[in-house]
C-alpha cells in the first residue's frame, strides 16, 4: 500500500483523520479518499447515489420512490340522547375509532367504563381521542333527570 505523507491538520490546527475506502474487502482493491466540499464535507453526486450497502433509488416507481399517502376508513357519526340516567354507551359491538371528538349539548355527561364514570363533560365541551374503541366508553346524566345528548364523531380504523 502507499504512504500518503499529506498534511494531517487543516488551517486552523485541528488534527484531520482521512477517511479511506476500498474496493474489495480484504483490501486489496484500489483505496480511494471521499470527495469533499470546501467546508470539509462529503459530497454525493445527484441522481442515484449508492454509499456501501444503503440506496436511494428515485427512478423506481413502487420501490422507494417517494412516500405515498394514503386515506382510508370510513367517517362515524352517531348521537345518542339519554332516556334514563344509568351509563350506556354508543355502541355494543367493538368498533375502533381514530380522530375522535365528542360533543355535549342538552346537559352535562359524565364519561368512563363500564363500572365508573367520572370524567365530567359539560353543555358545549369537546373531548377529542386520538384513538379508542367507542364499545368500551361509558356516559350517563351527570344531573339525575337531566338527559344530555353526546355526539361522536371520527374515522373508522
């Protein structure tokens, strides 16, 4: 191999470790230096530009050719006004809900499981989940008598 004897320190006396590569593997390929800007910074060419084993490659479609957005999931909305002031809920089924947001109009809920419901929500207050299947959330008349409505609204999973 060759002795390169080039300065190891740059204009302002900072130690410089030269950063080589090889062709093969065991090193007895050709050895290269990367290429750098002025500011001291590796330079890849445009286009497809492979580094070791990692690659970009914009020419592909459905490879990796950029991030695809994609919509799915139907809306859900329901409304429910209370007849009775023991807590129920809007649906029985399992159904899972992302971007959800309940409304109260009428008189105050309260909100929780099955067994508690404490989490107070007044005339005119939002609550928003991000997600939660709306089978295990529970809502009943924070007033005895006082039969509020709750709207729900978000995507289905």
């Amino acid at each position: 191999m060759t002795e390169y004897n080039e300065k190891t320190e740059d204009n302002f006396s900072r130690q410089i470790k030269p950063v080589l590569y090889n062709t093969a593997k065991d090193g007895s390929g050709t050895w290269y230096f990367p290429v750098v800007d002025a500011d001291g910074n590796m330079v890849v060419g445009a286009g497809t530009a492979l580094i070791g084993k990692v690659g970009i490659d914009q020419t592909t479609p459905g490879t990796t050719n950029g991030v695809r957005v994609t919509f799915g999931g139907a809306v859900y909305e329901n409304e429910d006004t209370a007849t009775a002031d023991t807590a129920r809920r809007f649906e029985t089924a399992s159904t899972k809900l992302r971007d959800v947001i309940i409304q109260i109009s009428g008189y105050g809920q309260l909100f929780g499981t099955a067994t508690n419901q404490r989490y107070l929500l007044d005339v005119g207050d939002t609550w928003n989940l991000k997600k939660v299947d709306i089978s295990t959330l529970y809502f009943k008349n924070a007033t005895a008598g006082q039969n509020g409505v709750v709207n729900i609204i978000g995507v289905r999973e």
